[in-house]
C-alpha cells in the first residue's frame, strides 16, 4: 500500500560490467526487469557504437524469421507458442541460429520456387489441353461418326479465285474472360475482318498458379490469311497477355498432341505432389523452429541495444552503465550482477550515485489496481514521490458514478457482465481476443465489477430498480390514517382526483424509511419536484466534500518535499475560502434537514436567499434566520474567506524572497545550509523533491529567484483556485442531471414499451405470445441506450470530476514512468 499511496524511491545506479560478463548480466537483468538504463551515448551515432555489428545480425535475423513466417501463414499453418521461457541466448550461438535459419529460407526459397515452376507448366498444359480438346470447330468425338454431316464440312469454301495460293493459317490460345471482348473487337478493327475468330469459356476452372484461386479462362481460335494479318494478331495477343499455343489442323495430329499433353500433365501432378509433401516436411521444421528462434533472437537484440547504452572505460575492461532502480531492489540487483559475472572471475559493481535530474515514478499495480492507475496516468504521471491519487480512486471513481447510474436492475446486469470476465480471464481464449472493444472492457473488469456493485448501492438508496419502486420495509406514510381523520367523504374524493398527505396529522407519518427513498414517492405527482431538491443538495455536498479531501492530501505534498511554509501560506488560505463558502453552504443544507420539523415546513427559510444575503451583507425580513446569530457568523466567515486571497496570492512568493535575501546576507562560510534549502524550495515549485537534489552539485545561479516569474506563478494558481472552487462546486451538478436524466430515460423506456404491452387488453395465451417481442425490444434497449450509451456517458462525467475538480487541488502530473529493461513484452 505505500507503494500505492506514493511512488517508490528510485536511485540513479552505476554499474561496473566486465566485458566478458556484461552480456549475461544484461541478460539477467532483462529477465528479472528491474533497472531502466540511461543512453551515456546520446551524442554517438547510432552506427558508430560498439555492438553495431551484432544489432545488425539480429535484425537480418529478423527479417530471415519474417520471411518464413510469412510462409507458414500462407501455407495456412499456426504457429505454436514457445514453451517456458527462453533464455537470450549466448553471443557464440548467434552464428549457429544464423547459419541454421539462412540454410532452412534457402531451401524453403528453392521448394517453393520449384513448386512455382511446375504450378506454371502444369497451368500452361492444362490451358493448352483446354484449348486442344476444345475445338472450336467440329468435335473430336465427330470424327467417329459415319455418313456426311453439315457439322463437319470444312469452314472456309475450296480455294478458287484471285487469293487461291493463300494459305489459311490458325492461332490458338486463351484469355482472362474480362478481356475476351475487347480483345474480339481490337482483332476485327485491326484486321479489317480478314479472320475469323471463335471464342469460348472453358467448363471447368483452373487454379491460378500464384494465387492459388480457382480462375476460369476463354480459348480461342482465329483463322486468318497472309502473313501480315498473322503478325497483326499476334502482338494485340501478346498485348492482351494471352496464352499463345501451336495449333494443328489434321484432326489426328490434334488428337496425338492432346494424349501426350494429358500424359504429361498426369506425370507434371505426381512430381507437384512429392513437391508439396517436401514443402510440408520443410515448413515443419520452420514451426519447430521459428518461435523459440524469434523471441531468443529478440531477447539478443534487445541485450545488445541496452549494451550499446553503456560507456567504455578507459583500459576497455569493462562496461559502464547508468540505470535507475528502485532502492527496495538493489540487493536483489547486487545479487543478480554477482551470480551473472561469477564466471568471469570478476564481480559486477553496482553503487548509488547522486543525480541532478528529477527521477522516475514507480508505481507497482496488480490486476486489480492497473485500470484505476490508468485512469490517473491518463491525466498525467504523478511527480516523483508525489501522492497517488489511485488508491482513492478505487473508491470515489465508482461512487461518484453510480450517483449518476444508480439503479438497481442496471447496476446488477454491469456486475454480472464484469463478474463474469473477472472469473473468465485466466482462460487462453479470452486473453488471446483480438477485437479491440473486447480488449478495452477485459482490461477495465475490475473498475466495471466496482462500478455495478456501487450502482446496486445508489439504486437501493434511490429505490429505483429499471425505474420501479420496491417496497422492501414498510411505508413510513399511513394514508389511512390520513383518510380517517381528515374526514375524506364519497363525494370529496369524485371531486378531487389528487390528495395530500399532511405530516402534521397525528398517524400520518410515522417516521423515515429505514433506508434510501420511501415507495411511496412514487405515486406522488411532485416524485421529480422532491427528487430534484434531494439529488442536487446531495451532489452540492459530495463536491464540497471531494474537493476539500484534494486539498488536504497536498498536506502529504507539502511535507514530504519539505515545504512547511505552505501549509500556513497555501493550504489554510485554500480551506478557509472553500470550507468557509462552499462548507458553510453543505452545514446550512444539513442543518436544515436535520433541525426543520414538518410542522415548519410552510415557514422554512430558503437556503438560496441566505448564501446570496451572505456575500451581499445583507438580511431579508421575510426570510427568518435558522439559528441565533447567524448573520454575524456568515459575515465573519466571508472577511475569513477574502482575507485568504491575499495571503494565498503573496504569502509563498513574499517567504521566498525573504529567505533569498536573508542567504545573501549572510557570510559565505554559513550559506551553504540555507542556499541548499533554498534550492530545495525552488526545485520542489519545479517539480521534484529535496530527496532528488541530494548530493548534486548545483550552479549558484540556480538558486536565484526572479521575483516576477515567481509573483506570476502565484498569481495564475490563486485565480485558478478561487475561480474554480466557484466552477467546480457547479460542475458537480452533474451528478444530479445525468442521474435525472437516467431516471426519466429509465421511466420513458418502461412507459412507452412494457407498461403498453402489459395494459394490452387481450387473452392470457395472446398476451403472452406479445411479451415475448416486446420484452426482447425492451432488453436491447435497456443495454444499447441505459447501460451503454448512458454507462459512457456517466463515465466520462465521472472521469471528468477526478480530473479537474479532485486532482488539481493536489497532484501535478508532471513526471513521467519508470520503465525497466525487461523481456516481458518478447515473452508474451
């Protein structure tokens, strides 16, 4: 929990790697993720440091194992996942895993080159036996039949006349079928119709040797004379990336050439088979290979990168590395580095040296306090040591929501759905989900687990369950005792169709409900009046409340970074103007509820009137005081209230300037002390602690104050305080609209859905076959808009309150995360 309440303290670490050793002690380090080392080469080039060489053998690596990674995932195989988890291997097996994995891609590269090559003959005889075997003119198979047939009379008439020495030529081949028109249309233009072309679409579809899809193609034949038509058609085929094939006229020679192509594409298939089957037996020793290579691969490169961040000393003995580290961590560190170098005959070093940068935040979570932590890092990470707002937030952020999502019906379904994930998430199926929606709940379970149970709570309190009243304890209302004793006659009641209960009628209320809202308010005709007053007031109290809680945990700020003279120049001022206004206004609220009878309701005063009187000094007859004095006590606490401004906007830059002074004045042989606290002072207003400057050596220009930055500096955090103790106190009313709105949503959606079907006059058998419709449009409804819509809306409201309202009373956010040199991410 302390870890939880502030960030864990962190040290700049140096450490002595001897150079035999300095790869596995990084190693280890890795393993275990407990130091984030420093770059001690900024200023070297990337190409110019040591391990260069080794980076890059790892990212041609790399690529190698992405390359047959791509294979496996076309063949249509998984991958398995490496089991346990590897250790980065050592630098002499690097040249091992490079040799083994170039020679398996070479080999994969040929078998898949090979069954490339035969997947394009076997395509290119299978097209060309399409083309033989479907002749576009008569029917192999009509040359079997006897007698004189119209279907096997030659095509072009005996030559005769003036071109009778031409010969008629033949071009056959196939085409993509989008393409066969144009191509048709280009042939009969280019050649003015002297040819004539057949096209037809082939039966059965053939796979595509590259893609593997099954394509269908058109063959075609194209007579034609003369030798300057034949050339035409052969360059718009060859434009149109036809297949061309030879093509033989006597009928037999066609049948003779289309058996040797069925005979070749038989032997072609039996050698692709044996192919394939060598393929497969390749990419399994891929499968085998590639996962435990990648990530001992990544493990090495990641040492090497974290290698090339260390300096070299001068006798090139060994390496110096800077890391931060938390200090509950350095013996176990001390530990690893000793074990790691034990071989090497020399020990790794590891001591703490002093540092003038602000260090990292540390903040160790758990499933369960991860997503509350998120939602605090989103603002912003918390400054070095600061106080962390998450612990709280555990509680408040559910409070606050179901406030404005409370119901009980809405709130058990979100519990269920977030229980639900919560015993699920150790299962592989649900970690390993992709959608990115999914990801999103799954990672915010234990926040949905809270936010449901706390909307369970404010349901009860409201007494509200999908918009109904329960009726758990019995009404705190007698209406008959109201009808006996006010004489309610026959003919008062058919002229009045509203009646009052009068509480100051004895037996008529018989005292609170025992808990949350009475059911009676339901039936009441002013249920939203009395709602309104009660959720407005509530959330006027809850604001002051959070807000007043904020400033107080700047108490923890101010004394961890030693800065007593905020808690009498900074913290009083900002409680005395905000419990002095907006605290007096949540006692005047309580007061009233607690101290005005129901027999003085007629008379009560307004609360309203009296905080406006308040700020103006000034009384209004008509509106009677709630207790002896009150105006006297009003008016001390707004001179209380005004006179805290100036001390909030000069008291810490006056001390300030005060104490810069008082440094110079003294000797030089006593400033040492005070100019130190005073550079503490000046590095806390910047953002970090007197812990972090310890031991730094600081130029003395540093501990100079411009008053004007720090007058202005003040000045801004004054306004924006005063100002928002106004806005923020406002902007807690959300709490009351957005629960408002999701009452009356709540209310439309059961009027106008199931109170309409359940009214339905009709037969028990039809009405029930009508529910059935009915109730599921009610059910979608209710998730869609009430829990997801409304839920959303709710959450961010809620996100926004913690944001501005709560966390800028205290916390900064102005530091950034501790992230150690770890494998976790290449083990996952």
């Amino acid at each position: 929990m302390g870890s939880m309440f502030r960030g864990e303290e962190v040290a700049l670490v140096q450490l002595f790697l001897p150079t035999a050793a300095a790869y596995t002690c990084v190693s280890q380090l890795g393993e275990l993720g407990l130091v984030e080392f420093r770059d001690l080469n900024a200023s070297v080039s990337a190409f110019q440091r040591r391990f260069v060489v080794d980076v890059r053998r790892c990212e041609e690596l790399e690529k190698t194992f992405t390359f047959l990674q791509e294979e496996v995932r076309r063949a249509g195989l998984a991958l398995p996942l490496p089991v346990g988890r590897l250790p980065a291997p050592p630098p002499r097996d690097l040249l091992r895993i490079q040799e083994e994995t170039d020679r398996l891609a070479q080999e994969l590269r040929d078998v898949r080159g090979n069954q490339q090559e035969l997947r394009a003959q076997l395509h290119q005889l299978q097209l060309h036996e399409a083309v033989l075997g479907q002749s576009h003119g008569p029917p192999l198979a009509a040359a079997h039949t006897d007698g004189p047939s119209s279907e096997r009379s030659p095509l072009l008439l005996p030559p005769g006349g003036p071109h009778q020495d031409l010969k008629v030529n033949f071009v056959a081949g196939a085409v993509e079928p989008h393409k066969a028109a144009a191509l048709e249309r280009l042939l009969w233009r280019a050649c003015r119709g002297f040819l004539i072309a057949s096209f037809q679409e082939m039966e059965q579809q053939l796979e595509d040797p590259v893609t593997g899809e099954p394509t269908r193609w058109m063959t075609f034949l194209i007579s034609y004379w003369g030798e300057q038509i034949g050339q035409k058609i052969r360059k718009i085929t060859a434009c149109f990336h036809c297949h061309i094939f030879p093509f033989l006229e006597p009928e037999e020679a066609r049948r003779g050439a289309l058996q040797q192509l069925q005979q070749q594409s038989q032997e072609l298939q039996e050698v692709l088979g044996e192919t394939e089957r060598f393929l497969s037996q390749v990419l399994g020793r891929v499968q085998q290979l590639l996962p435990a290579g990648q990530m001992q691969i990544r493990k090495m490169k990641a040492v090497y990168l974290a290698l090339n961040q260390c300096s070299v000393s001068s006798t090139h003995k060994c390496l110096i590395a800077e890391a931060w580290c938390a200090v509950l961590d350095l013996p176990t560190l001390q530990q690893v580095l000793q074990d790691s170098s034990s071989e090497a005959g020399v020990s790794a070093v590891a001591h703490r040296i002093p540092c003038q940068d602000m260090p990292p935040t540390l903040i160790r979570t758990n499933r369960f306090t991860a997503s509350f932590q998120g939602i605090v890092d989103a603002y912003g990470v918390g400054r070095y040591q600061e106080v962390n707002p998450a612990p709280y937030t555990i509680i408040t952020f559910p409070f606050l929501f179901a406030v404005m999502f409370g119901d009980v019906g809405h709130g058990l379904l979100m519990f269920l759905f977030a229980l639900a994930m919560v015993l699920a998430e150790n299962r592989p199926a649900v970690k390993a989900a992709q959608n990115e929606i999914w990801q999103t709940f799954f990672g915010g379970r234990y926040l949905l687990l809270l936010m449901g149970l706390f909307s369970v709570y404010t349901g009860f309190i409201y007494n509200e369950c999908f918009s109904r009243a329960t009726t758990i304890f019995p009404s705190g209302w007698s209406v008959a005792a109201m009808a006996n004793q006010s004489g309610w006659s026959d003919a008062y009641l058919a002229r009045h169709s509203l009646l009052t209960l009068d509480p100051n009628i004895s037996g008529v209320f018989l005292g609170p409900y025992p808990f949350g809202i009475d059911p009676v308010w339901s039936l009441a005709t002013n249920h939203l009046s009395f709602l309104n007053s009660f959720k407005m007031k509530m959330s006027v109290i809850l604001g002051v409340i959070h807000m007043a809680f904020g400033v107080i945990l700047g108490v923890f700020n101010h004394v961890h970074f030693g800065q007593g003279h905020k808690l009498l120049l900074e913290t009083l001022p900002e409680l005395i103007f905000l419990l002095g206004l907006f605290g007096y206004l949540v006692f005047l609220v309580l007061y009233k509820w607690l101290c005005v009878k129901a027999a003085d309701s007629a008379s009560a005063p307004s609360i309203l009137i009296h905080f406006i009187n308040m700020f103006l000094f000034s009384s209004s007859p008509t509106n009677r005081p709630l207790y002896h004095a009150q105006e006297v006590v009003q008016y001390v606490l707004v001179v209380l209230a005004l006179a805290s401004v100036p001390v909030l906007l000069l008291g810490t830059p006056l001390y300030l300037l005060r104490r810069q002074r008082h440094l110079q004045r003294r000797p030089a042989g006593g400033q040492d002390e005070d100019k130190a606290k005073l550079m503490d002072s000046d590095a806390c207003e910047s953002g970090w602690g007197p812990d972090e400057k310890a031991g730094c050596s600081g130029d003395e220009k540093e501990a100079e104050l411009i008053a004007s930055e720090v007058f202005m500096h003040q000045a801004i955090h004054t306004i924006e305080f005063c100002l928002g103790c106004i806005s923020n106190t406002a902007s807690y009313l959300r709490l009351w609209a957005l629960s408002l709105a999701h009452a009356q949503l709540s209310e439309v959606l059961w009027a106008m859905v199931m109170r309409v079907a359940l009214s339905a006059n009709l037969r028990v058998g039809v009405q029930a076959v009508v529910l059935v419709p009915v109730f599921a449009a009610f059910a979608v409804l209710t998730v869609a808009i009430l829990l997801v819509m409304e839920g959303l809306s709710a959450f961010l409201h809620a996100l926004r309150l913690h944001w501005v309202e709560f966390q800028n009373k205290f916390y900064s956010g102005t530091g950034y995360k501790l992230s150690p040199f770890t494998f976790a991410a290449e083990d996952e």
